[in-house]
C-alpha cells in the first residue's frame, strides 16, 4: 500500500486511511498492546506482532468487500505517524445499527484528534454512505469518549444493554436536525 492511498476523510490536520503493513504494525501493536487503551474495548491486549499483522490484515479484507464500514488509521499530516484508529460498523447484536468509535495513542489523548477524525467519518457517514442515524457507546465510566461523543455533536440518550454484554451509555446523532432515534435506551443516563 503507498503512502498516496485513497483517504476515507480529511481534515486540515488529519487524513483517514487504511492501516498500512509496511510500515505501521509496530504502532498498531504500541497502541493495542496499551492497557489504557484496550480496557475500554472489552477484549485483550494484543502483545504478539503476528497477531497485529493478522488483524490489520483481516480489517483490509473487510475493507475490500465492503469500504463503507471499516476500522482506520488516523494519521496526523505534520508526523505521519498513526495517532490510533477510528472505526464505523456495524453494532453486534443489533439489526443494522452502525456504531462509531475511536482509540488513540496516549500520546495523542487531548489534543482534539479523536473528536476531529470522528466528525469527519460522521460527515462521510451521512453525506456518502447515506446513513440515517450513528450511534456510540461507551463504558459507563469513560468520561474521555464521553466527552467526544459531545464534542461530535451525539446526544447522550442513557443507558443500554443492547449491543454489548456490560452496560454501556448509549450516544446517538441523526442525519439531520429533524431526525428522532430508532431506539431508546433501557435506562436513564447515570453520568452527570
């Protein structure tokens, strides 16, 4: 894959792309292999470079099937160095909801690329793919992705156990102003 492959988004900051192997398994296997990073994704860290290769790998093959829902690099322009990922698909469990989420680097918490990478996939998400409605959901006690589900503009709606075994808040943003939720939470939010 070169450097020059197609970008899913742009920002000024930011472009989007696929995870490439050439070049970007080690920090694909620094940021999954993070204990602070993969506490909030309810699966283990990944400590084995083959295990990330075969998982970027596995990710191109979906891409190749079907481009519109994927897990990408977020690349920042001035280092060229992914800062994580950030990924649109479809919710397990559910009956075609589609979720975004994010993980980053811890080098790149708190400089606003989560929120940046994250509306520009949105703003694909609605004026490309043609989706309805993104949802998002969070650890009850993640108050960084909270945060940039509000930053997106999501609607925090409350508390669900639709998708995921745990508990999750449940976020949500339509296509347009006018546009109500296809779902309702199981219970009110407990955050603040």
């Amino acid at each position: 894959m070169s450097i020059d492959e197609p970008a899913v988004a742009e920002t000024e900051r930011l472009v989007v792309r696929q995870w490439r192997l050439d070049d970007e398994v080690d920090r694909y296997l620094d940021i999954y292999s993070r204990d602070e990073v993969v506490r909030w994704l309810g699966g283990p860290p990944v400590h084995d470079r083959g295990r990330a290769i075969e998982l970027i790998e596995r990710n191109a093959a979906r891409l190749a099937i079907d481009p519109r829902f994927g897990w990408w690099a977020v690349v920042p322009r001035a280092t060229g160095v992914p800062a994580g990922s950030v990924l649109l698909k479809p919710l397990p469990n559910g009956e075609g909801e589609i979720e975004i989420g994010w993980h980053l680097h811890p080098d790149s918490w708190g400089i606003g690329l989560a929120s940046e990478a994250a509306s520009a996939v949105l703003a694909r998400a609605f004026a490309e793919i043609g989706l309805e409605e993104v949802w998002a959901v969070t650890h009850l006690d993640n108050d960084r992705s909270a945060r940039v589900c509000e930053r997106i503009g999501m609607r925090l709606l409350g508390v669900t156990n639709r998708w995921y075994p745990e508990p999750s808040l449940m976020f949500w943003v339509g296509a347009g102003p006018d546009r109500e939720p296809s779902l309702r939470p199981d219970a009110p939010a407990t955050r603040a």
